[in-house]
C-alpha cells in the first residue's frame, strides 16, 4: 500500500508541475522581449522576424557569424516552454556542432529559470516539453524519431544522405520545420526548399546584422573576392569561388575520382553518370517528400 500511495504521490506532483508550468508559459511575454532578457541585447529586425515566425515551414539563409545559432537556441527553447508538450527535434551536421546548439538552447533555458532534467542530448522541460539534439554525421541513427518542431542546423553543409532521414520526423505529426544555413553553392536541399511554393524565405546578408561594422565588412569583401564574398557575406547562392566554372558547366561536367589505368572514355562516363544518378535519386526523393509534407 505505501508503494502505490508514493507512486500515486510522484504523479500528483509530476501533474501539479506540469499545470504550473503550462500556466507560466501562458504568461511567457512577447517573444522577442523574452530573447533580449535573456539573451542580454537588442534583437536584429530578422532575430525578431524569427522569433514571431510561426509558419509551418520557415528556411534563413545567412551571413557567417551572423548569430544564426544564438537566435536558434532562443527559438527553440521559447517554443520549448510556450507548448506544453512539444517534442523538439534538432539537427545538425556534426556532433561538434550539435553540442554548441545544445549549449545555446540549454543557456537560454537556464536564463529564464526553467528547471531542466538533462540526460546526454535530450533536455526535459517541466511541462512535458523535450529537446532532443541530434548530429547528422550517420543519417541512418537518426531514423525513428517523431518532432512537433524539427529545427536542422547547417542544412546545406551536410551529407546528402540527412535530408530524406530527418524530413519524415514531421511528417506524420504534421510538425513545423525551421532550417537555418549559411548558403552552399547554387543546388542542394536547402536551395530546393527556399525556392518552393509556401515556404517563408528569409536571406540575412552581413549588413542586417548589427554587431557587423560596415568598415569590417568592406576589409573582409576585400579579401574574399568578389565571387566568395556574395556567398560568405550578402548571403547568396552562387557557384563556389574556387571553381571557375558556373554551376551550369559544372552540371555538364563528369568527374569520376579514380579510374584504372586501363579504364576508357566510356569507363570514365559511366562513372560519372552513376554518382550522379546517385545524387539526383537522393535530391529527388528528398523534393517528393518535402513537397508532399
């Protein structure tokens, strides 16, 4: 009888939490007003476009060192604590960089006193909220898990393989996805997805972010060229600079790594034409479902 009577106890409190932490979250303030409090300084006008965003499907293309992963940690855990409930799913390329997501998220939680149960990648909020922190270096460990909210980090720098592995965690919940990147060359998920119909398209070049001084900016397009600076700082999808071809020619073009030394022509275009059909199955299957979600 005292076993079940502690039980019972531990799942009153568990409820008693759980309705008190949903009644705080309703008096959550303004979103952006939250993230200066805790964040310590003025948001940019796209950091505040970002915060109110509460479309089902939202892509940021930024600037380097723009504050792209500050704001993502903010955004995450403001949901986190809005939505009682909410499964958060977060998705980066590499663990390094999963981990300083997870840091993000975890110092905005921590500045605004949520009590949060840690354990290894997965944060568990008071009111049933979780933050789960995945890195996108095996895509096939990440098949299995359902998000309410799927935030992928650094879409465009990672293997092709993460896209179709991460897409369907929001299929079935019907869930929002938010994917924020630096651009990649003129092709690749990310580039779909900004470009398709009913997708909220945000493009942050280096002189919409505040703590840029134009001087710097000015130093730093000077050294990068022309070419890698349109990418780096205004944020656009251009072929890489140290390439000089376009991306057209770079599509007409088959470059198989290494052939035998008595390979032929054929060999060689054979090659080439199966990592590409590879990549374009990939490309296709991940437009299908993303166009279907």
């Amino acid at each position: 009888m005292g076993k079940r009577f502690a039980e019972a106890q531990a799942a009153f409190d568990r409820l008693e939490a759980y309705i008190a932490a949903s009644a705080k979250a309703e008096d959550l303030p303004d979103p952006v007003k939250w993230a200066e409090q805790v964040l310590g300084f003025a948001l940019d006008p796209w950091q505040q476009n970002i915060m109110r965003s509460q479309h089902h499907r939202l892509v940021v293309v930024a600037a380097r060192q723009s504050g792209k992963s500050v704001i993502t940690g903010a955004k995450d855990a403001y949901d986190a604590m809005r939505i009682p409930g909410l499964r958060v799913v977060v998705v980066s390329p590499s663990f390094r960089q999963s981990a300083l997501l997870a840091a993000k998220i975890d110092d905005a939680l921590a500045g605004s006193g949520q009590a949060v149960k840690r354990v290894r990648e997965r944060m568990t909020l008071p009111n049933g909220s979780t933050v789960q922190v995945l890195h996108g270096d095996r895509a096939s460990t990440l098949r299995g898990y359902t998000a309410d909210l799927l935030l992928a980090d650094e879409l465009a720098f990672a293997k092709p393989e993460l896209a179709p592995a991460i897409l369907p965690m929001v299929g079935a919940s019907k869930g929002r996805l938010i994917a924020i990147s630096s651009p990649n060359g003129p092709g690749g998920i990310v580039y779909d997805m900004a470009h398709q119909d009913g997708v909220e398209f945000m493009q942050v070049p280096a002189r919409a972010v505040g703590h840029f001084d134009s001087a710097v900016i000015a130093e730093i397009r000077g050294r990068l060229g022309a070419q890698l600076a349109r990418q780096e700082l205004d944020a656009e999808f251009v072929a890489s600079a140290s390439s000089v071809f376009d991306a057209d020619a770079l599509d007409r073009m088959f470059a198989p790594s290494e052939l035998p030394e008595d390979a032929t022509d054929v060999d060689a275009q054979e090659t080439g034409l199966q990592e590409r059909f590879r990549r374009q199955q990939n490309r296709e299957q991940t437009l299908n479902y993303w166009q279907g979600m």
